[in-house]
C-alpha cells in the first residue's frame, strides 16, 4: 500500500478551477493530498505521481466486489515511487517472457487498487490530452508501474497507467455474489478500470489534463479491456478517443449464466472454483471464500484450465456486459469515439512456445491446436495456412493464431466502426526490435510497446538510432491522435481511415507507408468460424 508521510499537514491545496494554479510536488485528489517527484534528467518540467488510490482497498468483505470509494487519509500520501502489484502469477512458462529466476519481482498486494500519472503541464488548467494506459497480461499479470509515460508525456500528454485486479480476483462470477451485488457478478477487473476513469474525470485537472479528452489505451489483455470498455455502457462518456494495440474481445464471449459448447456458465465455474477453494471443509459460502489466503485462491486458480483460460475470464454478465463485444460492435452499439487500433506481423513467433509444451510440434500439433482452438475452419484451414510439413506447419501455426487473437480483432474493431460518425485508423507493425533472435521473432508480441514507451533496452535489446527515430514517431502519432482524434499529421504519409470499401491502413516499419487489404483471406475465414460459432454452439 501507500505510505503517508507522517506529521505532514497540508492546507488549502484543494484543486479550484477558478484560476490556474501551478502544479508543484503537492496536489489533491480525492481522499487527501499526495506528494510526487518533480523533475527528471534534462527534463525539469516532469512531475511523477506513483501509488495514488482511485478505490477502497478490496479486502475482506470488500474481495470480489464491485470498488468502493477511496478511503480518505491524513497527511499527505508519499506518492513518489510505485506501490505494490495486484496479486497474480510471477511467471506463465513461456522463457522469452518470464523474469529471470533471480529477478526481484514488486510486493504483490490484494490492495493493489492505485495508479500513477505523468505530466510536464506547469499548471492546472493546461487542459493537455489525457492518455490512460490499461496493461496487458492476460488478465491475469501485468501492472501500470510496468511502463513509464515519460516519453509520451514529453510530447504534451498527460499519462495514466492503472492497476486493477486479475485472474480470480478479478474475474469471478458466483451465484451467492450475484445476489450480493445487485444481481451480477464477474468482470471486477472492468469495474476497476471504469472507477479510476471515474477518478481521472474528477481529479486529472489537477496535473495539467483535460476530462474532456482523455484517451484509452493498451496492449494486449490491455487492448481486449478497451473494446469491452468501449462496449460497455458503464463506461461511456468516461473517455473520448479509444486505442488497442495487439488484442481485442471479438471472438464469442462466455456469459455468466447460460452454458455455451464452448465455454460453460461462468457461475457454474465459480462454484466449482469453490469446491475446490474450500475442498475439505463444510462451509462454502462466499464468507469463508473471502477468509481464504489469497496465496490458496492464487494457487487454487492455477490449478486448472477451467479457472485461468485468458479467453473466458471475463464474461457477458448483463451489466458491464449486455452482449459480446463482437455482437455490440455489429450492431453499432459501441460508444461513438475515434479509434486507433493495430498489431504486429509476428505476433505469435514468441507466444507459440505456450501452446507445443502441450499439444507437440510440426504437422501433428497444429492440427491439435486447430481442433482445439478453431475446429469450425478445421475443414478450410489448408485452403489458408499451408501446413503439409512440419517447418511449413510450425509457420503456419504462428501465422494463424497471430491472425486469430491479434490481426482478425483489430481489423474487426475498425470494420465495426462503419456504422457510427467516428473514424477508426488501422496500423500495421512489421519493425523488428533488435534483440537476440531476431531473425526468429521479427515484430513478435509485445515489440510495439517497446517504442511507444521508449523501452528501447527490453528483451536485451540493443536500440540504434533507427529504433529511437521510429520510438519518437509512434509517440508523436499516438499524442496527436489523442489530441484531435486524427493521427494525421508531422511527417507521416496521407493515412485514410479503414472502411470496408478500402480496407486501409499503415505500415510502420522499414518504412512507413500506407496500404491496403492486409489478409483479407484469413480475416474471411476467421470471420466465418466465428459467426458459426455464435449461430450453432449457444445452448439456449
């Protein structure tokens, strides 16, 4: 948690919008005042904020339920370095991504519910873009104190990364809960993300923002949190512009009470979460599974793919969720707002180590996957994705569960946009970082935020000048999109917004150019798969 600075009192520094006031080390927020870090190397204009709670701690009674306000403090609220990570996993078993075994990870803490902010504004009423950073990870790793917004804050935004809960913690549907709750349960994580959105909408003035402009981005389970906030009608008007980088909730969802071929009730799986939870013991009411460790739910939730399967962690729960995100986004339900969404062309190269640890490798395991994964197209695959030798069937795999989990949602994100006033921009990122393998991974998952943080030295990288020139291009773009909505502009080639007529976007990579119908033959069958999915595979 954070730590108040003992015997400090500070007075009279509530925020007032009759006039702009500086921005100093001191400013305060809902629940008291806190006190960060002003200044960095070469840059004396930057003002760092860690470890600021948007929430109530959720414990106790509190654990599984939707946030509570922010528990006022007194004194003032050290914010000058990142508090501790939500509980999660340390490591997911693919070495590329993994921390080396002798690595100091963060303090991991279920009163994780705090965020961090960015700023070179000099004062209050700057009104400077807001950009609010959700982390991939699954849903089940990952913290905002993972990335830094210097760089894009550096170029005129005000940045946001929050933290907020994962796996089981935050994704647990369970009937006693529902009825506790308001008659739904499941999606905690999202309820979080919405609350401090809340708490940037009433507090980011403060640092230099404008609650008129804030922008939503992330990466990967990151991303996927953006499309359900962009369909969810809890979250609208909490945000103006939309990013999502590599991900995004366009394949058939779980719901929280009807069973699916595909996925069981979300309900049914948290009762049989607290089976196992509780097992041993007569109680299995929601009381004793919140007196539970948290270490045991941890554990109990690794246990099983029936508890930790990324896809079906969150659910279609009639609140957060009235439909799948796919199904709103058809019908044009989504919130009206620009959108700037893409992937990377190697996505699955580091990935796919995750998946031949259990089904094997070459011909025999990518058509393991292919029934496992998608055995609506099992028929049509080698129409698509050549797989008749195991080096061709190892591509082949990569290939499709790029486009599958990366490349088919975002390009499905951008076609939905179709049916409102505001244009979606699609990009495309082949640039290879220049890390050990590279020949191997080429633009793998996760190589965008690299640049778009000016993380350059990531995955033992070796950044050149090259790489630095493409990190301030990407930063430039995404501030200017949050800015006007539009990422046109500074030296970038005319880049259209994606229709289904012209089916545009733009490449950054060995060079940035515009172009056209990226993959259209596997986006087509994808697009087939899923719509048979959702006809044939629902149990009414």
């Amino acid at each position: 948690m954070c730590t108040p600075l003992l015997a400090l009192v500070v007075a009279g520094l509530a925020y007032s919008n009759a006039e702009p006031q500086p921005i100093g080390s001191d400013v305060a927020v809902t629940g008291g005042v806190v006190r960060g870090i002003v200044g960095d190397p070469g840059r004396p204009d930057m003002r760092q904020y860690h470890c600021i709670p948007y929430a109530a701690p959720p414990i106790g009674e509190r654990r599984w339920a939707p946030p509570a306000p922010v528990v006022p403090w007194h004194g003032v609220l050290d914010a000058s370095t990142p508090g501790p990570v939500c509980i999660q996993r340390t490591r997911v078993g693919v070495a590329f991504y993994d921390p080396p075994k002798d690595a100091t990870l963060p303090p991991q803490s279920e009163d994780c519910l705090t965020l961090n902010v960015w700023t070179e504004a000099r004062q209050d009423g700057e009104r400077r873009p807001v950009m609010v950073w959700i982390h991939g990870g699954g849903l089940q790793a990952g913290s905002g104190s993972m990335q830094s917004g210097r760089l894009l804050a550096r170029h005129g935004a005000v940045v946001v990364t929050i933290n907020y809960r994962l796996g089981r913690f935050g994704f647990l549907a369970h009937p006693e809960l529902s009825r506790t709750v308001g008659g739904v349960s499941g999606n905690q994580g999202y309820r979080d993300q919405i609350q401090a959105l809340e708490w940037v909408r009433d507090n980011i003035a403060g640092f230099g923002g404008d609650p008129d402009n804030v922008t939503i981005f992330g990466e990967s389970a990151g991303a996927y949190s953006v499309s359900v906030l962009q369909a969810s009608p809890l979250a609208r008007g909490l945000f103006h512009r939309a990013i999502g980088q590599s991900g995004g909730a366009f394949h058939p969802m779980a719901h929280r009470t009807a069973p699916r071929t595909y996925s069981p009730a979300a309900e049914s799986v948290g009762l049989q979460f607290a089976d196992a939870l509780l097992a041993g013991q007569d109680d299995r009411s929601l009381d004793a599974m919140r007196r539970t460790p948290a270490a045991r739910i941890l554990e109990v939730a690794e246990s099983s793919p029936l508890f930790n399967t990324y896809e079906y962690l969150s659910t279609v729960d009639g609140d957060v969720l009235p439909d799948d995100v796919g199904t709103i986004f058809a019908a044009g339900r989504q919130a009206d707002v620009p959108v700037l969404v893409g992937s990377n062309a190697d996505e699955g190269t580091a990935l796919l180590a995750h998946f031949t640890r259990f089904m094997g490798t070459g011909v025999a395991g990518f058509e393991t996957f292919v029934r496992a994964i998608l055995p609506e197209a099992e028929g049509r695959i080698a129409n698509v994705y050549a797989a008749d030798t195991d080096s061709r069937a190892m591509r082949a795999w990569a290939d499709l569960f790029t486009d599958l989990t990366f490349t088919y949602p975002q390009r499905a994100w951008a076609r939905s946009m179709g049916r409102l006033s505001s244009d979606a921009y699609l990009y495309w990122f082949t640039w290879a970082p220049p890390i050990p393998g590279r020949e191997t991974y080429g633009s793998f998952h996760g190589a965008f935020q690299m640049y778009i943080f000016g993380d350059l030295d990531a995955f033992n990288a070796v950044p050149t000048d090259a790489d630095r020139r493409m990190a301030d291009a990407l930063a430039r773009t995404w501030v200017r999109f949050a800015r006007t909505g539009n990422p046109n502009g500074g030296e970038l080639p005319a880049w259209p917004a994606h229709t289904r007529g012209n089916e545009a976007y733009l490449e950054f990579g060995n060079s940035i150019r515009p172009g056209a119908s990226l993959r259209v033959a596997q986006m087509a069958l994808i697009e087939l798969a899923w719509a048979e999915r959702r006809r044939t595979h629902s149990t009414p």
